[in-house]
C-alpha cells in the first residue's frame, strides 16, 4: 500500500506541476502586487468571461458530495491545548472552545507560549478514518488554519504552526498522515481554511493586507499541491473587527477563480466568498436544518455532536444518536449534506462519547440496507409531501424510502399518511429489519401505510415503498437560446454580441461579461426561444441574478424583478404545460454595476432543481 501510495503522490505532483505551468505569470504578479489575481487557464480575467465552472446539481464534478450526504467536520488546533478551560491572572475562569483566545481575552505572547506546549502526540489519522467509516461518514474536513491562524500543516509561509511552534514531533505531518489513511479506506478529504486571522500582523491593516493575501494564496496552493484535497471549506468571510476583517466579494470571486485554476475539481463552500447563493458550489447552514431544499444551490448543514466545535472537557451536553439519525434523514431527504464535527482534546483523541455516537448512527446505517434512505438519494423527492412523521427520500427512479421516527410509528392497525404531489403508483413496500406486511392505500390527498407489527428501531424504522412515478418524455435534441447582448441596459439597438447559449448559467462576477466587446458593466442579454418539459406537471423556475431578471413563460410574465439587487433568488411556478410540446421563452437580464450573475433553473414533482439542460432549450 505504501508504494502504490507514493505512485499516486508522484503523478498527483506531475499533473499539479503541469497544470502549474500556466499560472506561473499569475504567481508571479501576486507576488509582487499583493492583488488577488484571477489565475488559470480557463478563467481569463476581464470582458467576455463566464467563470461559472458547470452546474453543481449535475455535474460529475460533484457527484460524490451530492450521493456521499454524511461528513466527519474536525475542529482541532492549538486551541484545543486549553480543552475548553482558560484561568485568568486573578483566578477566574473562562469558558470557550475554538474561540477561546478572543472570548477570554488571552494575551497574544500568553496564546503563543502555550501552543509551544502543543503536542497532539497521540494523533492516529488510521483510528479517526476507521472511526470516520464506521459511523458511515463518506468524507472528512478538518481544519487546516481556524481564526487563530495556527496553521495545521508544515507552511513555508511563517512559523506559526504545528512544525515550528509546538511540542509536537517536527517529523509528523498529520495532515499527510489524515490524507493516506483517507485514501486507504476511501475516504474523501476536504480542509476548513479561516480567511479571518487574528495573529497575522497583515491583516487587519488595509494598506498591508494584499501581502496576508499572497500569504493565504500561497498557503492554499499548498494545501492543494501537497495533499489534493477533494474540497475546500472556507470560514471568517463576515465583516467584524478585533481585528478588522477587510475581506469583500471581489476578493472571494478572485480567490475562487484562482483556486478552480489550481483545480478544476474542487468543491468549494459559498463562504469563499459572503456566503451567498452565487459564492461556491454549496451553502453551509450552520446549526439548522433548513425546513425545504434550498433554491439555486447545493447545502450541506454543519452540526456540533455537544454545544462546541473545539473540544471542551466541560461540555457534556451530547446529542443522542437518535438525535444524530433523525438529522441525518431530514437533511437528506431535503437535498442535503450532514457535517457532524467532533473535537479531538490535547493530544488528538476523539472523546469517547462522540466515539459511541458515532458508532451507533453507524450501526443504524448498517443495518437492514437503512442506509439507503440516505447514501445516493436524490434528496427531496417533490413526489411527496414532507411529512410529520418523519422524512421521505428517493432513489433512483422507483424507489421512496419512507423513514418513520419513534415515537411516531403507528399503533396496530392504524397508519400513517403520505401526501402525494404528483400521480404515481406505490407497487409494493416493506419495512426493512422486518418480516411484517405492510399495506398500502389510496387515502385522500395520497397513501395511507399501514404495517402489520411494531417499530424495527427505537430512532427511525424505514419502509420502502416500489412505485411506478410519473414517466418523462425522451430527452430532447436542443442546442440552447439566441442570446443577443448589449453594451447598454437598455436593449437599444444593434446587439454587440449575437450567440446561441446551451444553458442559461453566467458567473461574470466583476471582471466578466457576455463578450469581449461589451464592457465588464452596464449591459444586457435577451434570450429568446423555446423550452421542452419532460414531465406534465407545475414546472418551477428559479432564477439568480444580479442585477435584475425578468422571465415569460409562454407569453406570460412570470418572474419580473426590474429593482437591480444584490445576488438574489426569484421563483415562479407554471402550471398546463404538457411534456414534449415546446413553449416559447423569453429572459432578460441586465447588470448595471459590479457584478452580475445569471441563472435558471427548473424543478417540478417528478424533477429536481438544476440548471435548464440544453436538450430542452430551442433557438428561434
């Protein structure tokens, strides 16, 4: 194993290094300047650019994170030296996690002098992924760099870190070590990385912030090139002071940009930038659930296992692993992704109540197939209705998985009900760890499921339902609309650019536009043609946009927001339109300073949100 992994390091380090080859002007005018450079050879900076990279709902890109669902969040740092508990001068004590230095006010020289006696040497990459897969957890993120700054892997870019300012072995890199037992169980590996630093003398002065920025560049390109991790977890993206953080949109769109150059494949969150539905691949709701999928954009929801990300020995308010279960089947049935952290004390052990945790939901996972209910659903299924009672996923094309939560199972004889929103046949159903029947029932607005015997799980019994769903047409033979843009906003006269779009999916940021000819501000784009539904249902669309967007739908007016605005989300629901047949559309867009971004979606029933393909979009 050790030498197919050193294989696989050296033809890492050969594509890195050729891809490198073309970023080396980039580098070398961040260096020099300080500015956050829009580097890589597919996102040339300035007019005519669209820097956005696919279609996250459906691009092979991220295909892993949208099937994996469940991810092992680490939190682990010179902080955790501290275990939650800092005594001050007078002898008082106070209580923090990750965020002790600042809410305990601990002096600088005092935070350094004890990360000089930071030694995780009880870290053991091999036990945390095996505790990792265990627990069914398909990915690990761990931090890289939290707001302290202390740097979790041997940086060539300043001494504060884990090499050079600790107790800890200089010849371990924990890290690298993370990364092979990662690959050897095929796990992925992602890191969190804190924009905001409180310990960097660079940032929080405007006039020598570019140079913390090279730093950071050089930082990420690091972590990029040594350990090719699959994602890239961003923090401390908010405006706040102590100290000021200067960071903005136009350097998160920057920084994106240079980072897709570096690797195509990265998954990024949204606060890369500000935490918007255009920044990144995916939001990052952080201890919540959102009630429904969330429009124009991946999400995954960051959960704590007690009330702390860093380890805290006076935290013991654990959340049970029914608790953990039922999170994970709401979050995915809405189309999304569970981050469950745990916090490794001092020397780099998981505490064992989140060990047992873990093991538990795992052994949930295990059991019976229940984890289909989860790995590789296609999320919220728009079939149904989300229920009360629990939470219902789909798979694939035929297959429901109806997650019923104790204590809501129902008593002998009676059921529970499921709200159809789309016509469709249930053929049969079964509870899985279970022989018992289960009966199933046209009622009403939908189903009623009746199983013959008792709850299989005192966290979630699931039952899965066979059905027969709504058939689409085949896909269709479109190549995409006409779309005339201006260098106005106004749509006046001849257009400067006329071209035939295959999807409606523009990322111009604040350097880009719809041609080389038209300026990075103040234009417009009309997209004309017509559009193809695959299903006879409502048919939802979203769009995103910056600065304002206006959609007909067969002659109809059905989103018009003309009050140019920051990144925003519009939503519009047509009903009567019939699979196959093709109806005329019409899209406006207009930027008229900054930036600009352009998006449409669709969704229905039978049909998750995504990007409108191609296949279905006809020029005139």
């Amino acid at each position: 194993m050790r030498a197919v992994s050193a294989v696989s390091a050296v033809l890492r380090s050969v594509r890195r290094s050729l891809r490198g080859l073309s970023l080396l002007l980039g580098a070398f005018l961040l260096a020099v300047t300080g500015a956050g450079v829009s580097a890589g050879p597919a996102a040339a900076a300035g007019p005519g650019t669209n820097h956005a990279a696919d279609d996250p709902f459906t691009s092979s890109r991220t295909s892993w994170f949208r099937s994996d669902k469940f991810g092992m969040f680490i939190h682990f740092g010179a902080y955790s030296q501290y275990e939650g508990e800092y005594t001050r001068a007078d002898g008082t004590v106070c209580r923090n996690a990750e965020w002790i230095k600042r809410s305990c006010g601990i002096p600088m020289a005092e935070y350094e002098a004890a990360a000089r006696q930071f030694n995780p040497s009880a870290f053991d990459a091999n036990a945390i992924v095996t505790a990792a897969k265990n627990a069914g957890q398909k990915y690990i993120v761990i931090t890289s760099k939290h707001h302290d700054g202390y740097a979790m892997w041997p940086t060539k870019q300043n001494a504060w870190n884990l090499r050079d300012h600790s107790s800890f072995d200089p010849g371990r890199d924990l890290l690298a070590e993370l990364k092979t037992a990662a690959d050897a169980q095929g796990i992925k590996l992602g890191f969190y990385y804190s924009i905001w630093d409180w310990h960097d003398p660079d940032f929080p002065d405007a006039a020598t912030f570019p140079k913390y920025r090279t730093r950071m560049y050089a930082q990420l390109k690091e972590l990029i090139d040594g350990y090719d991790p699959a994602l890239l977890w961003f923090d401390g993206e908010w405006d706040t002071d102590n100290p000021v953080n200067r960071w903005s949109p136009q350097d998160g769109a920057a920084l994106e940009t240079y980072l897709r150059g570096l690797d195509p494949q990265l998954i990024i969150n949204n606060r890369v930038g500000k935490r918007r539905v255009v920044d990144g691949d995916y939001g990052t709701p952080e201890q919540e659930i959102p009630g429904a999928p969330v429009d124009g954009q991946l999400w995954e929801s960051c959960m704590t296992l007690n009330n702390s990300w860093g380890y805290a020995k006076h935290d013991n308010n654990w959340k049970t692993a029914t608790t953990v279960v039922q999170n994970l089947l709401d979050i995915s049935s809405r189309s999304g992704n569970y981050l469950l952290n745990v916090g490794p004390d001092k020397l780099g052990r998981i505490p064992a109540p989140s060990l047992n945790r873990l093991g538990d939901v795992g052994r949930w996972l295990n059991t019976a197939g229940q984890g289909s209910a989860v790995y590789g659903t296609g999320g919220a299924t728009g079939l149904v209705a989300d229920p009360a009672w629990g939470a219902v996923a789909r798979k694939g094309h035929d297959k429901l998985y109806a997650s019923v939560f104790t204590p809501s199972w129902p008593a002998a004889g009676q059921a529970v009900h499921l709200t159809a929103k789309a016509s469709f046949t249930v053929n049969s159903a079964r509870v899985l760890n279970s022989s018992q029947t289960v009966t199933v029932t046209r009622a009403g607005d939908g189903f009623d499921i009746r199983p013959s015997g008792g709850a299989t799980d005192g966290a979630a019994s699931v039952i899965e339902l066979s059905i027969t769903p709504p058939s689409p047409t085949a896909p269709g033979t479109g190549t995409g609309l006409k779309a005339e843009s201006f260098a106005n906003t106004t749509f006046a006269g001849t257009p400067a650019a006329t071209v035939t779009d295959p999807t409606i999916n523009k990322a111009y940021r604040f350097d880009g536009s719809p041609a080389a000819a038209i300026p990075a501000d103040n234009f417009a784009t009309r997209w004309t043609g017509s559009i193809q539904p695959r299903y006879g249902e409502p048919l939802t669309f979203t769009t995103v946009s910056d600065d304002t967007v206006r959609l007909w739908v067969n002659g109809q007016l059905v989103i018009d927001n003309t009050t140019p605005h920051v990144p925003q989300v519009n939503k519009a629901t047509v009903t009567g339109l019939q699979a196959g047949q093709k109806y005329a559309i019409k899209v406006e867009h207009t930027e008229q300073g900054g930036e600009a971004h352009m998006k449409l979606l669709w969704s229905s029933p039978s049909m998750e949100q995504s990007v409108v393909p191609r296949s279905q979009l006809y020029a005139p």
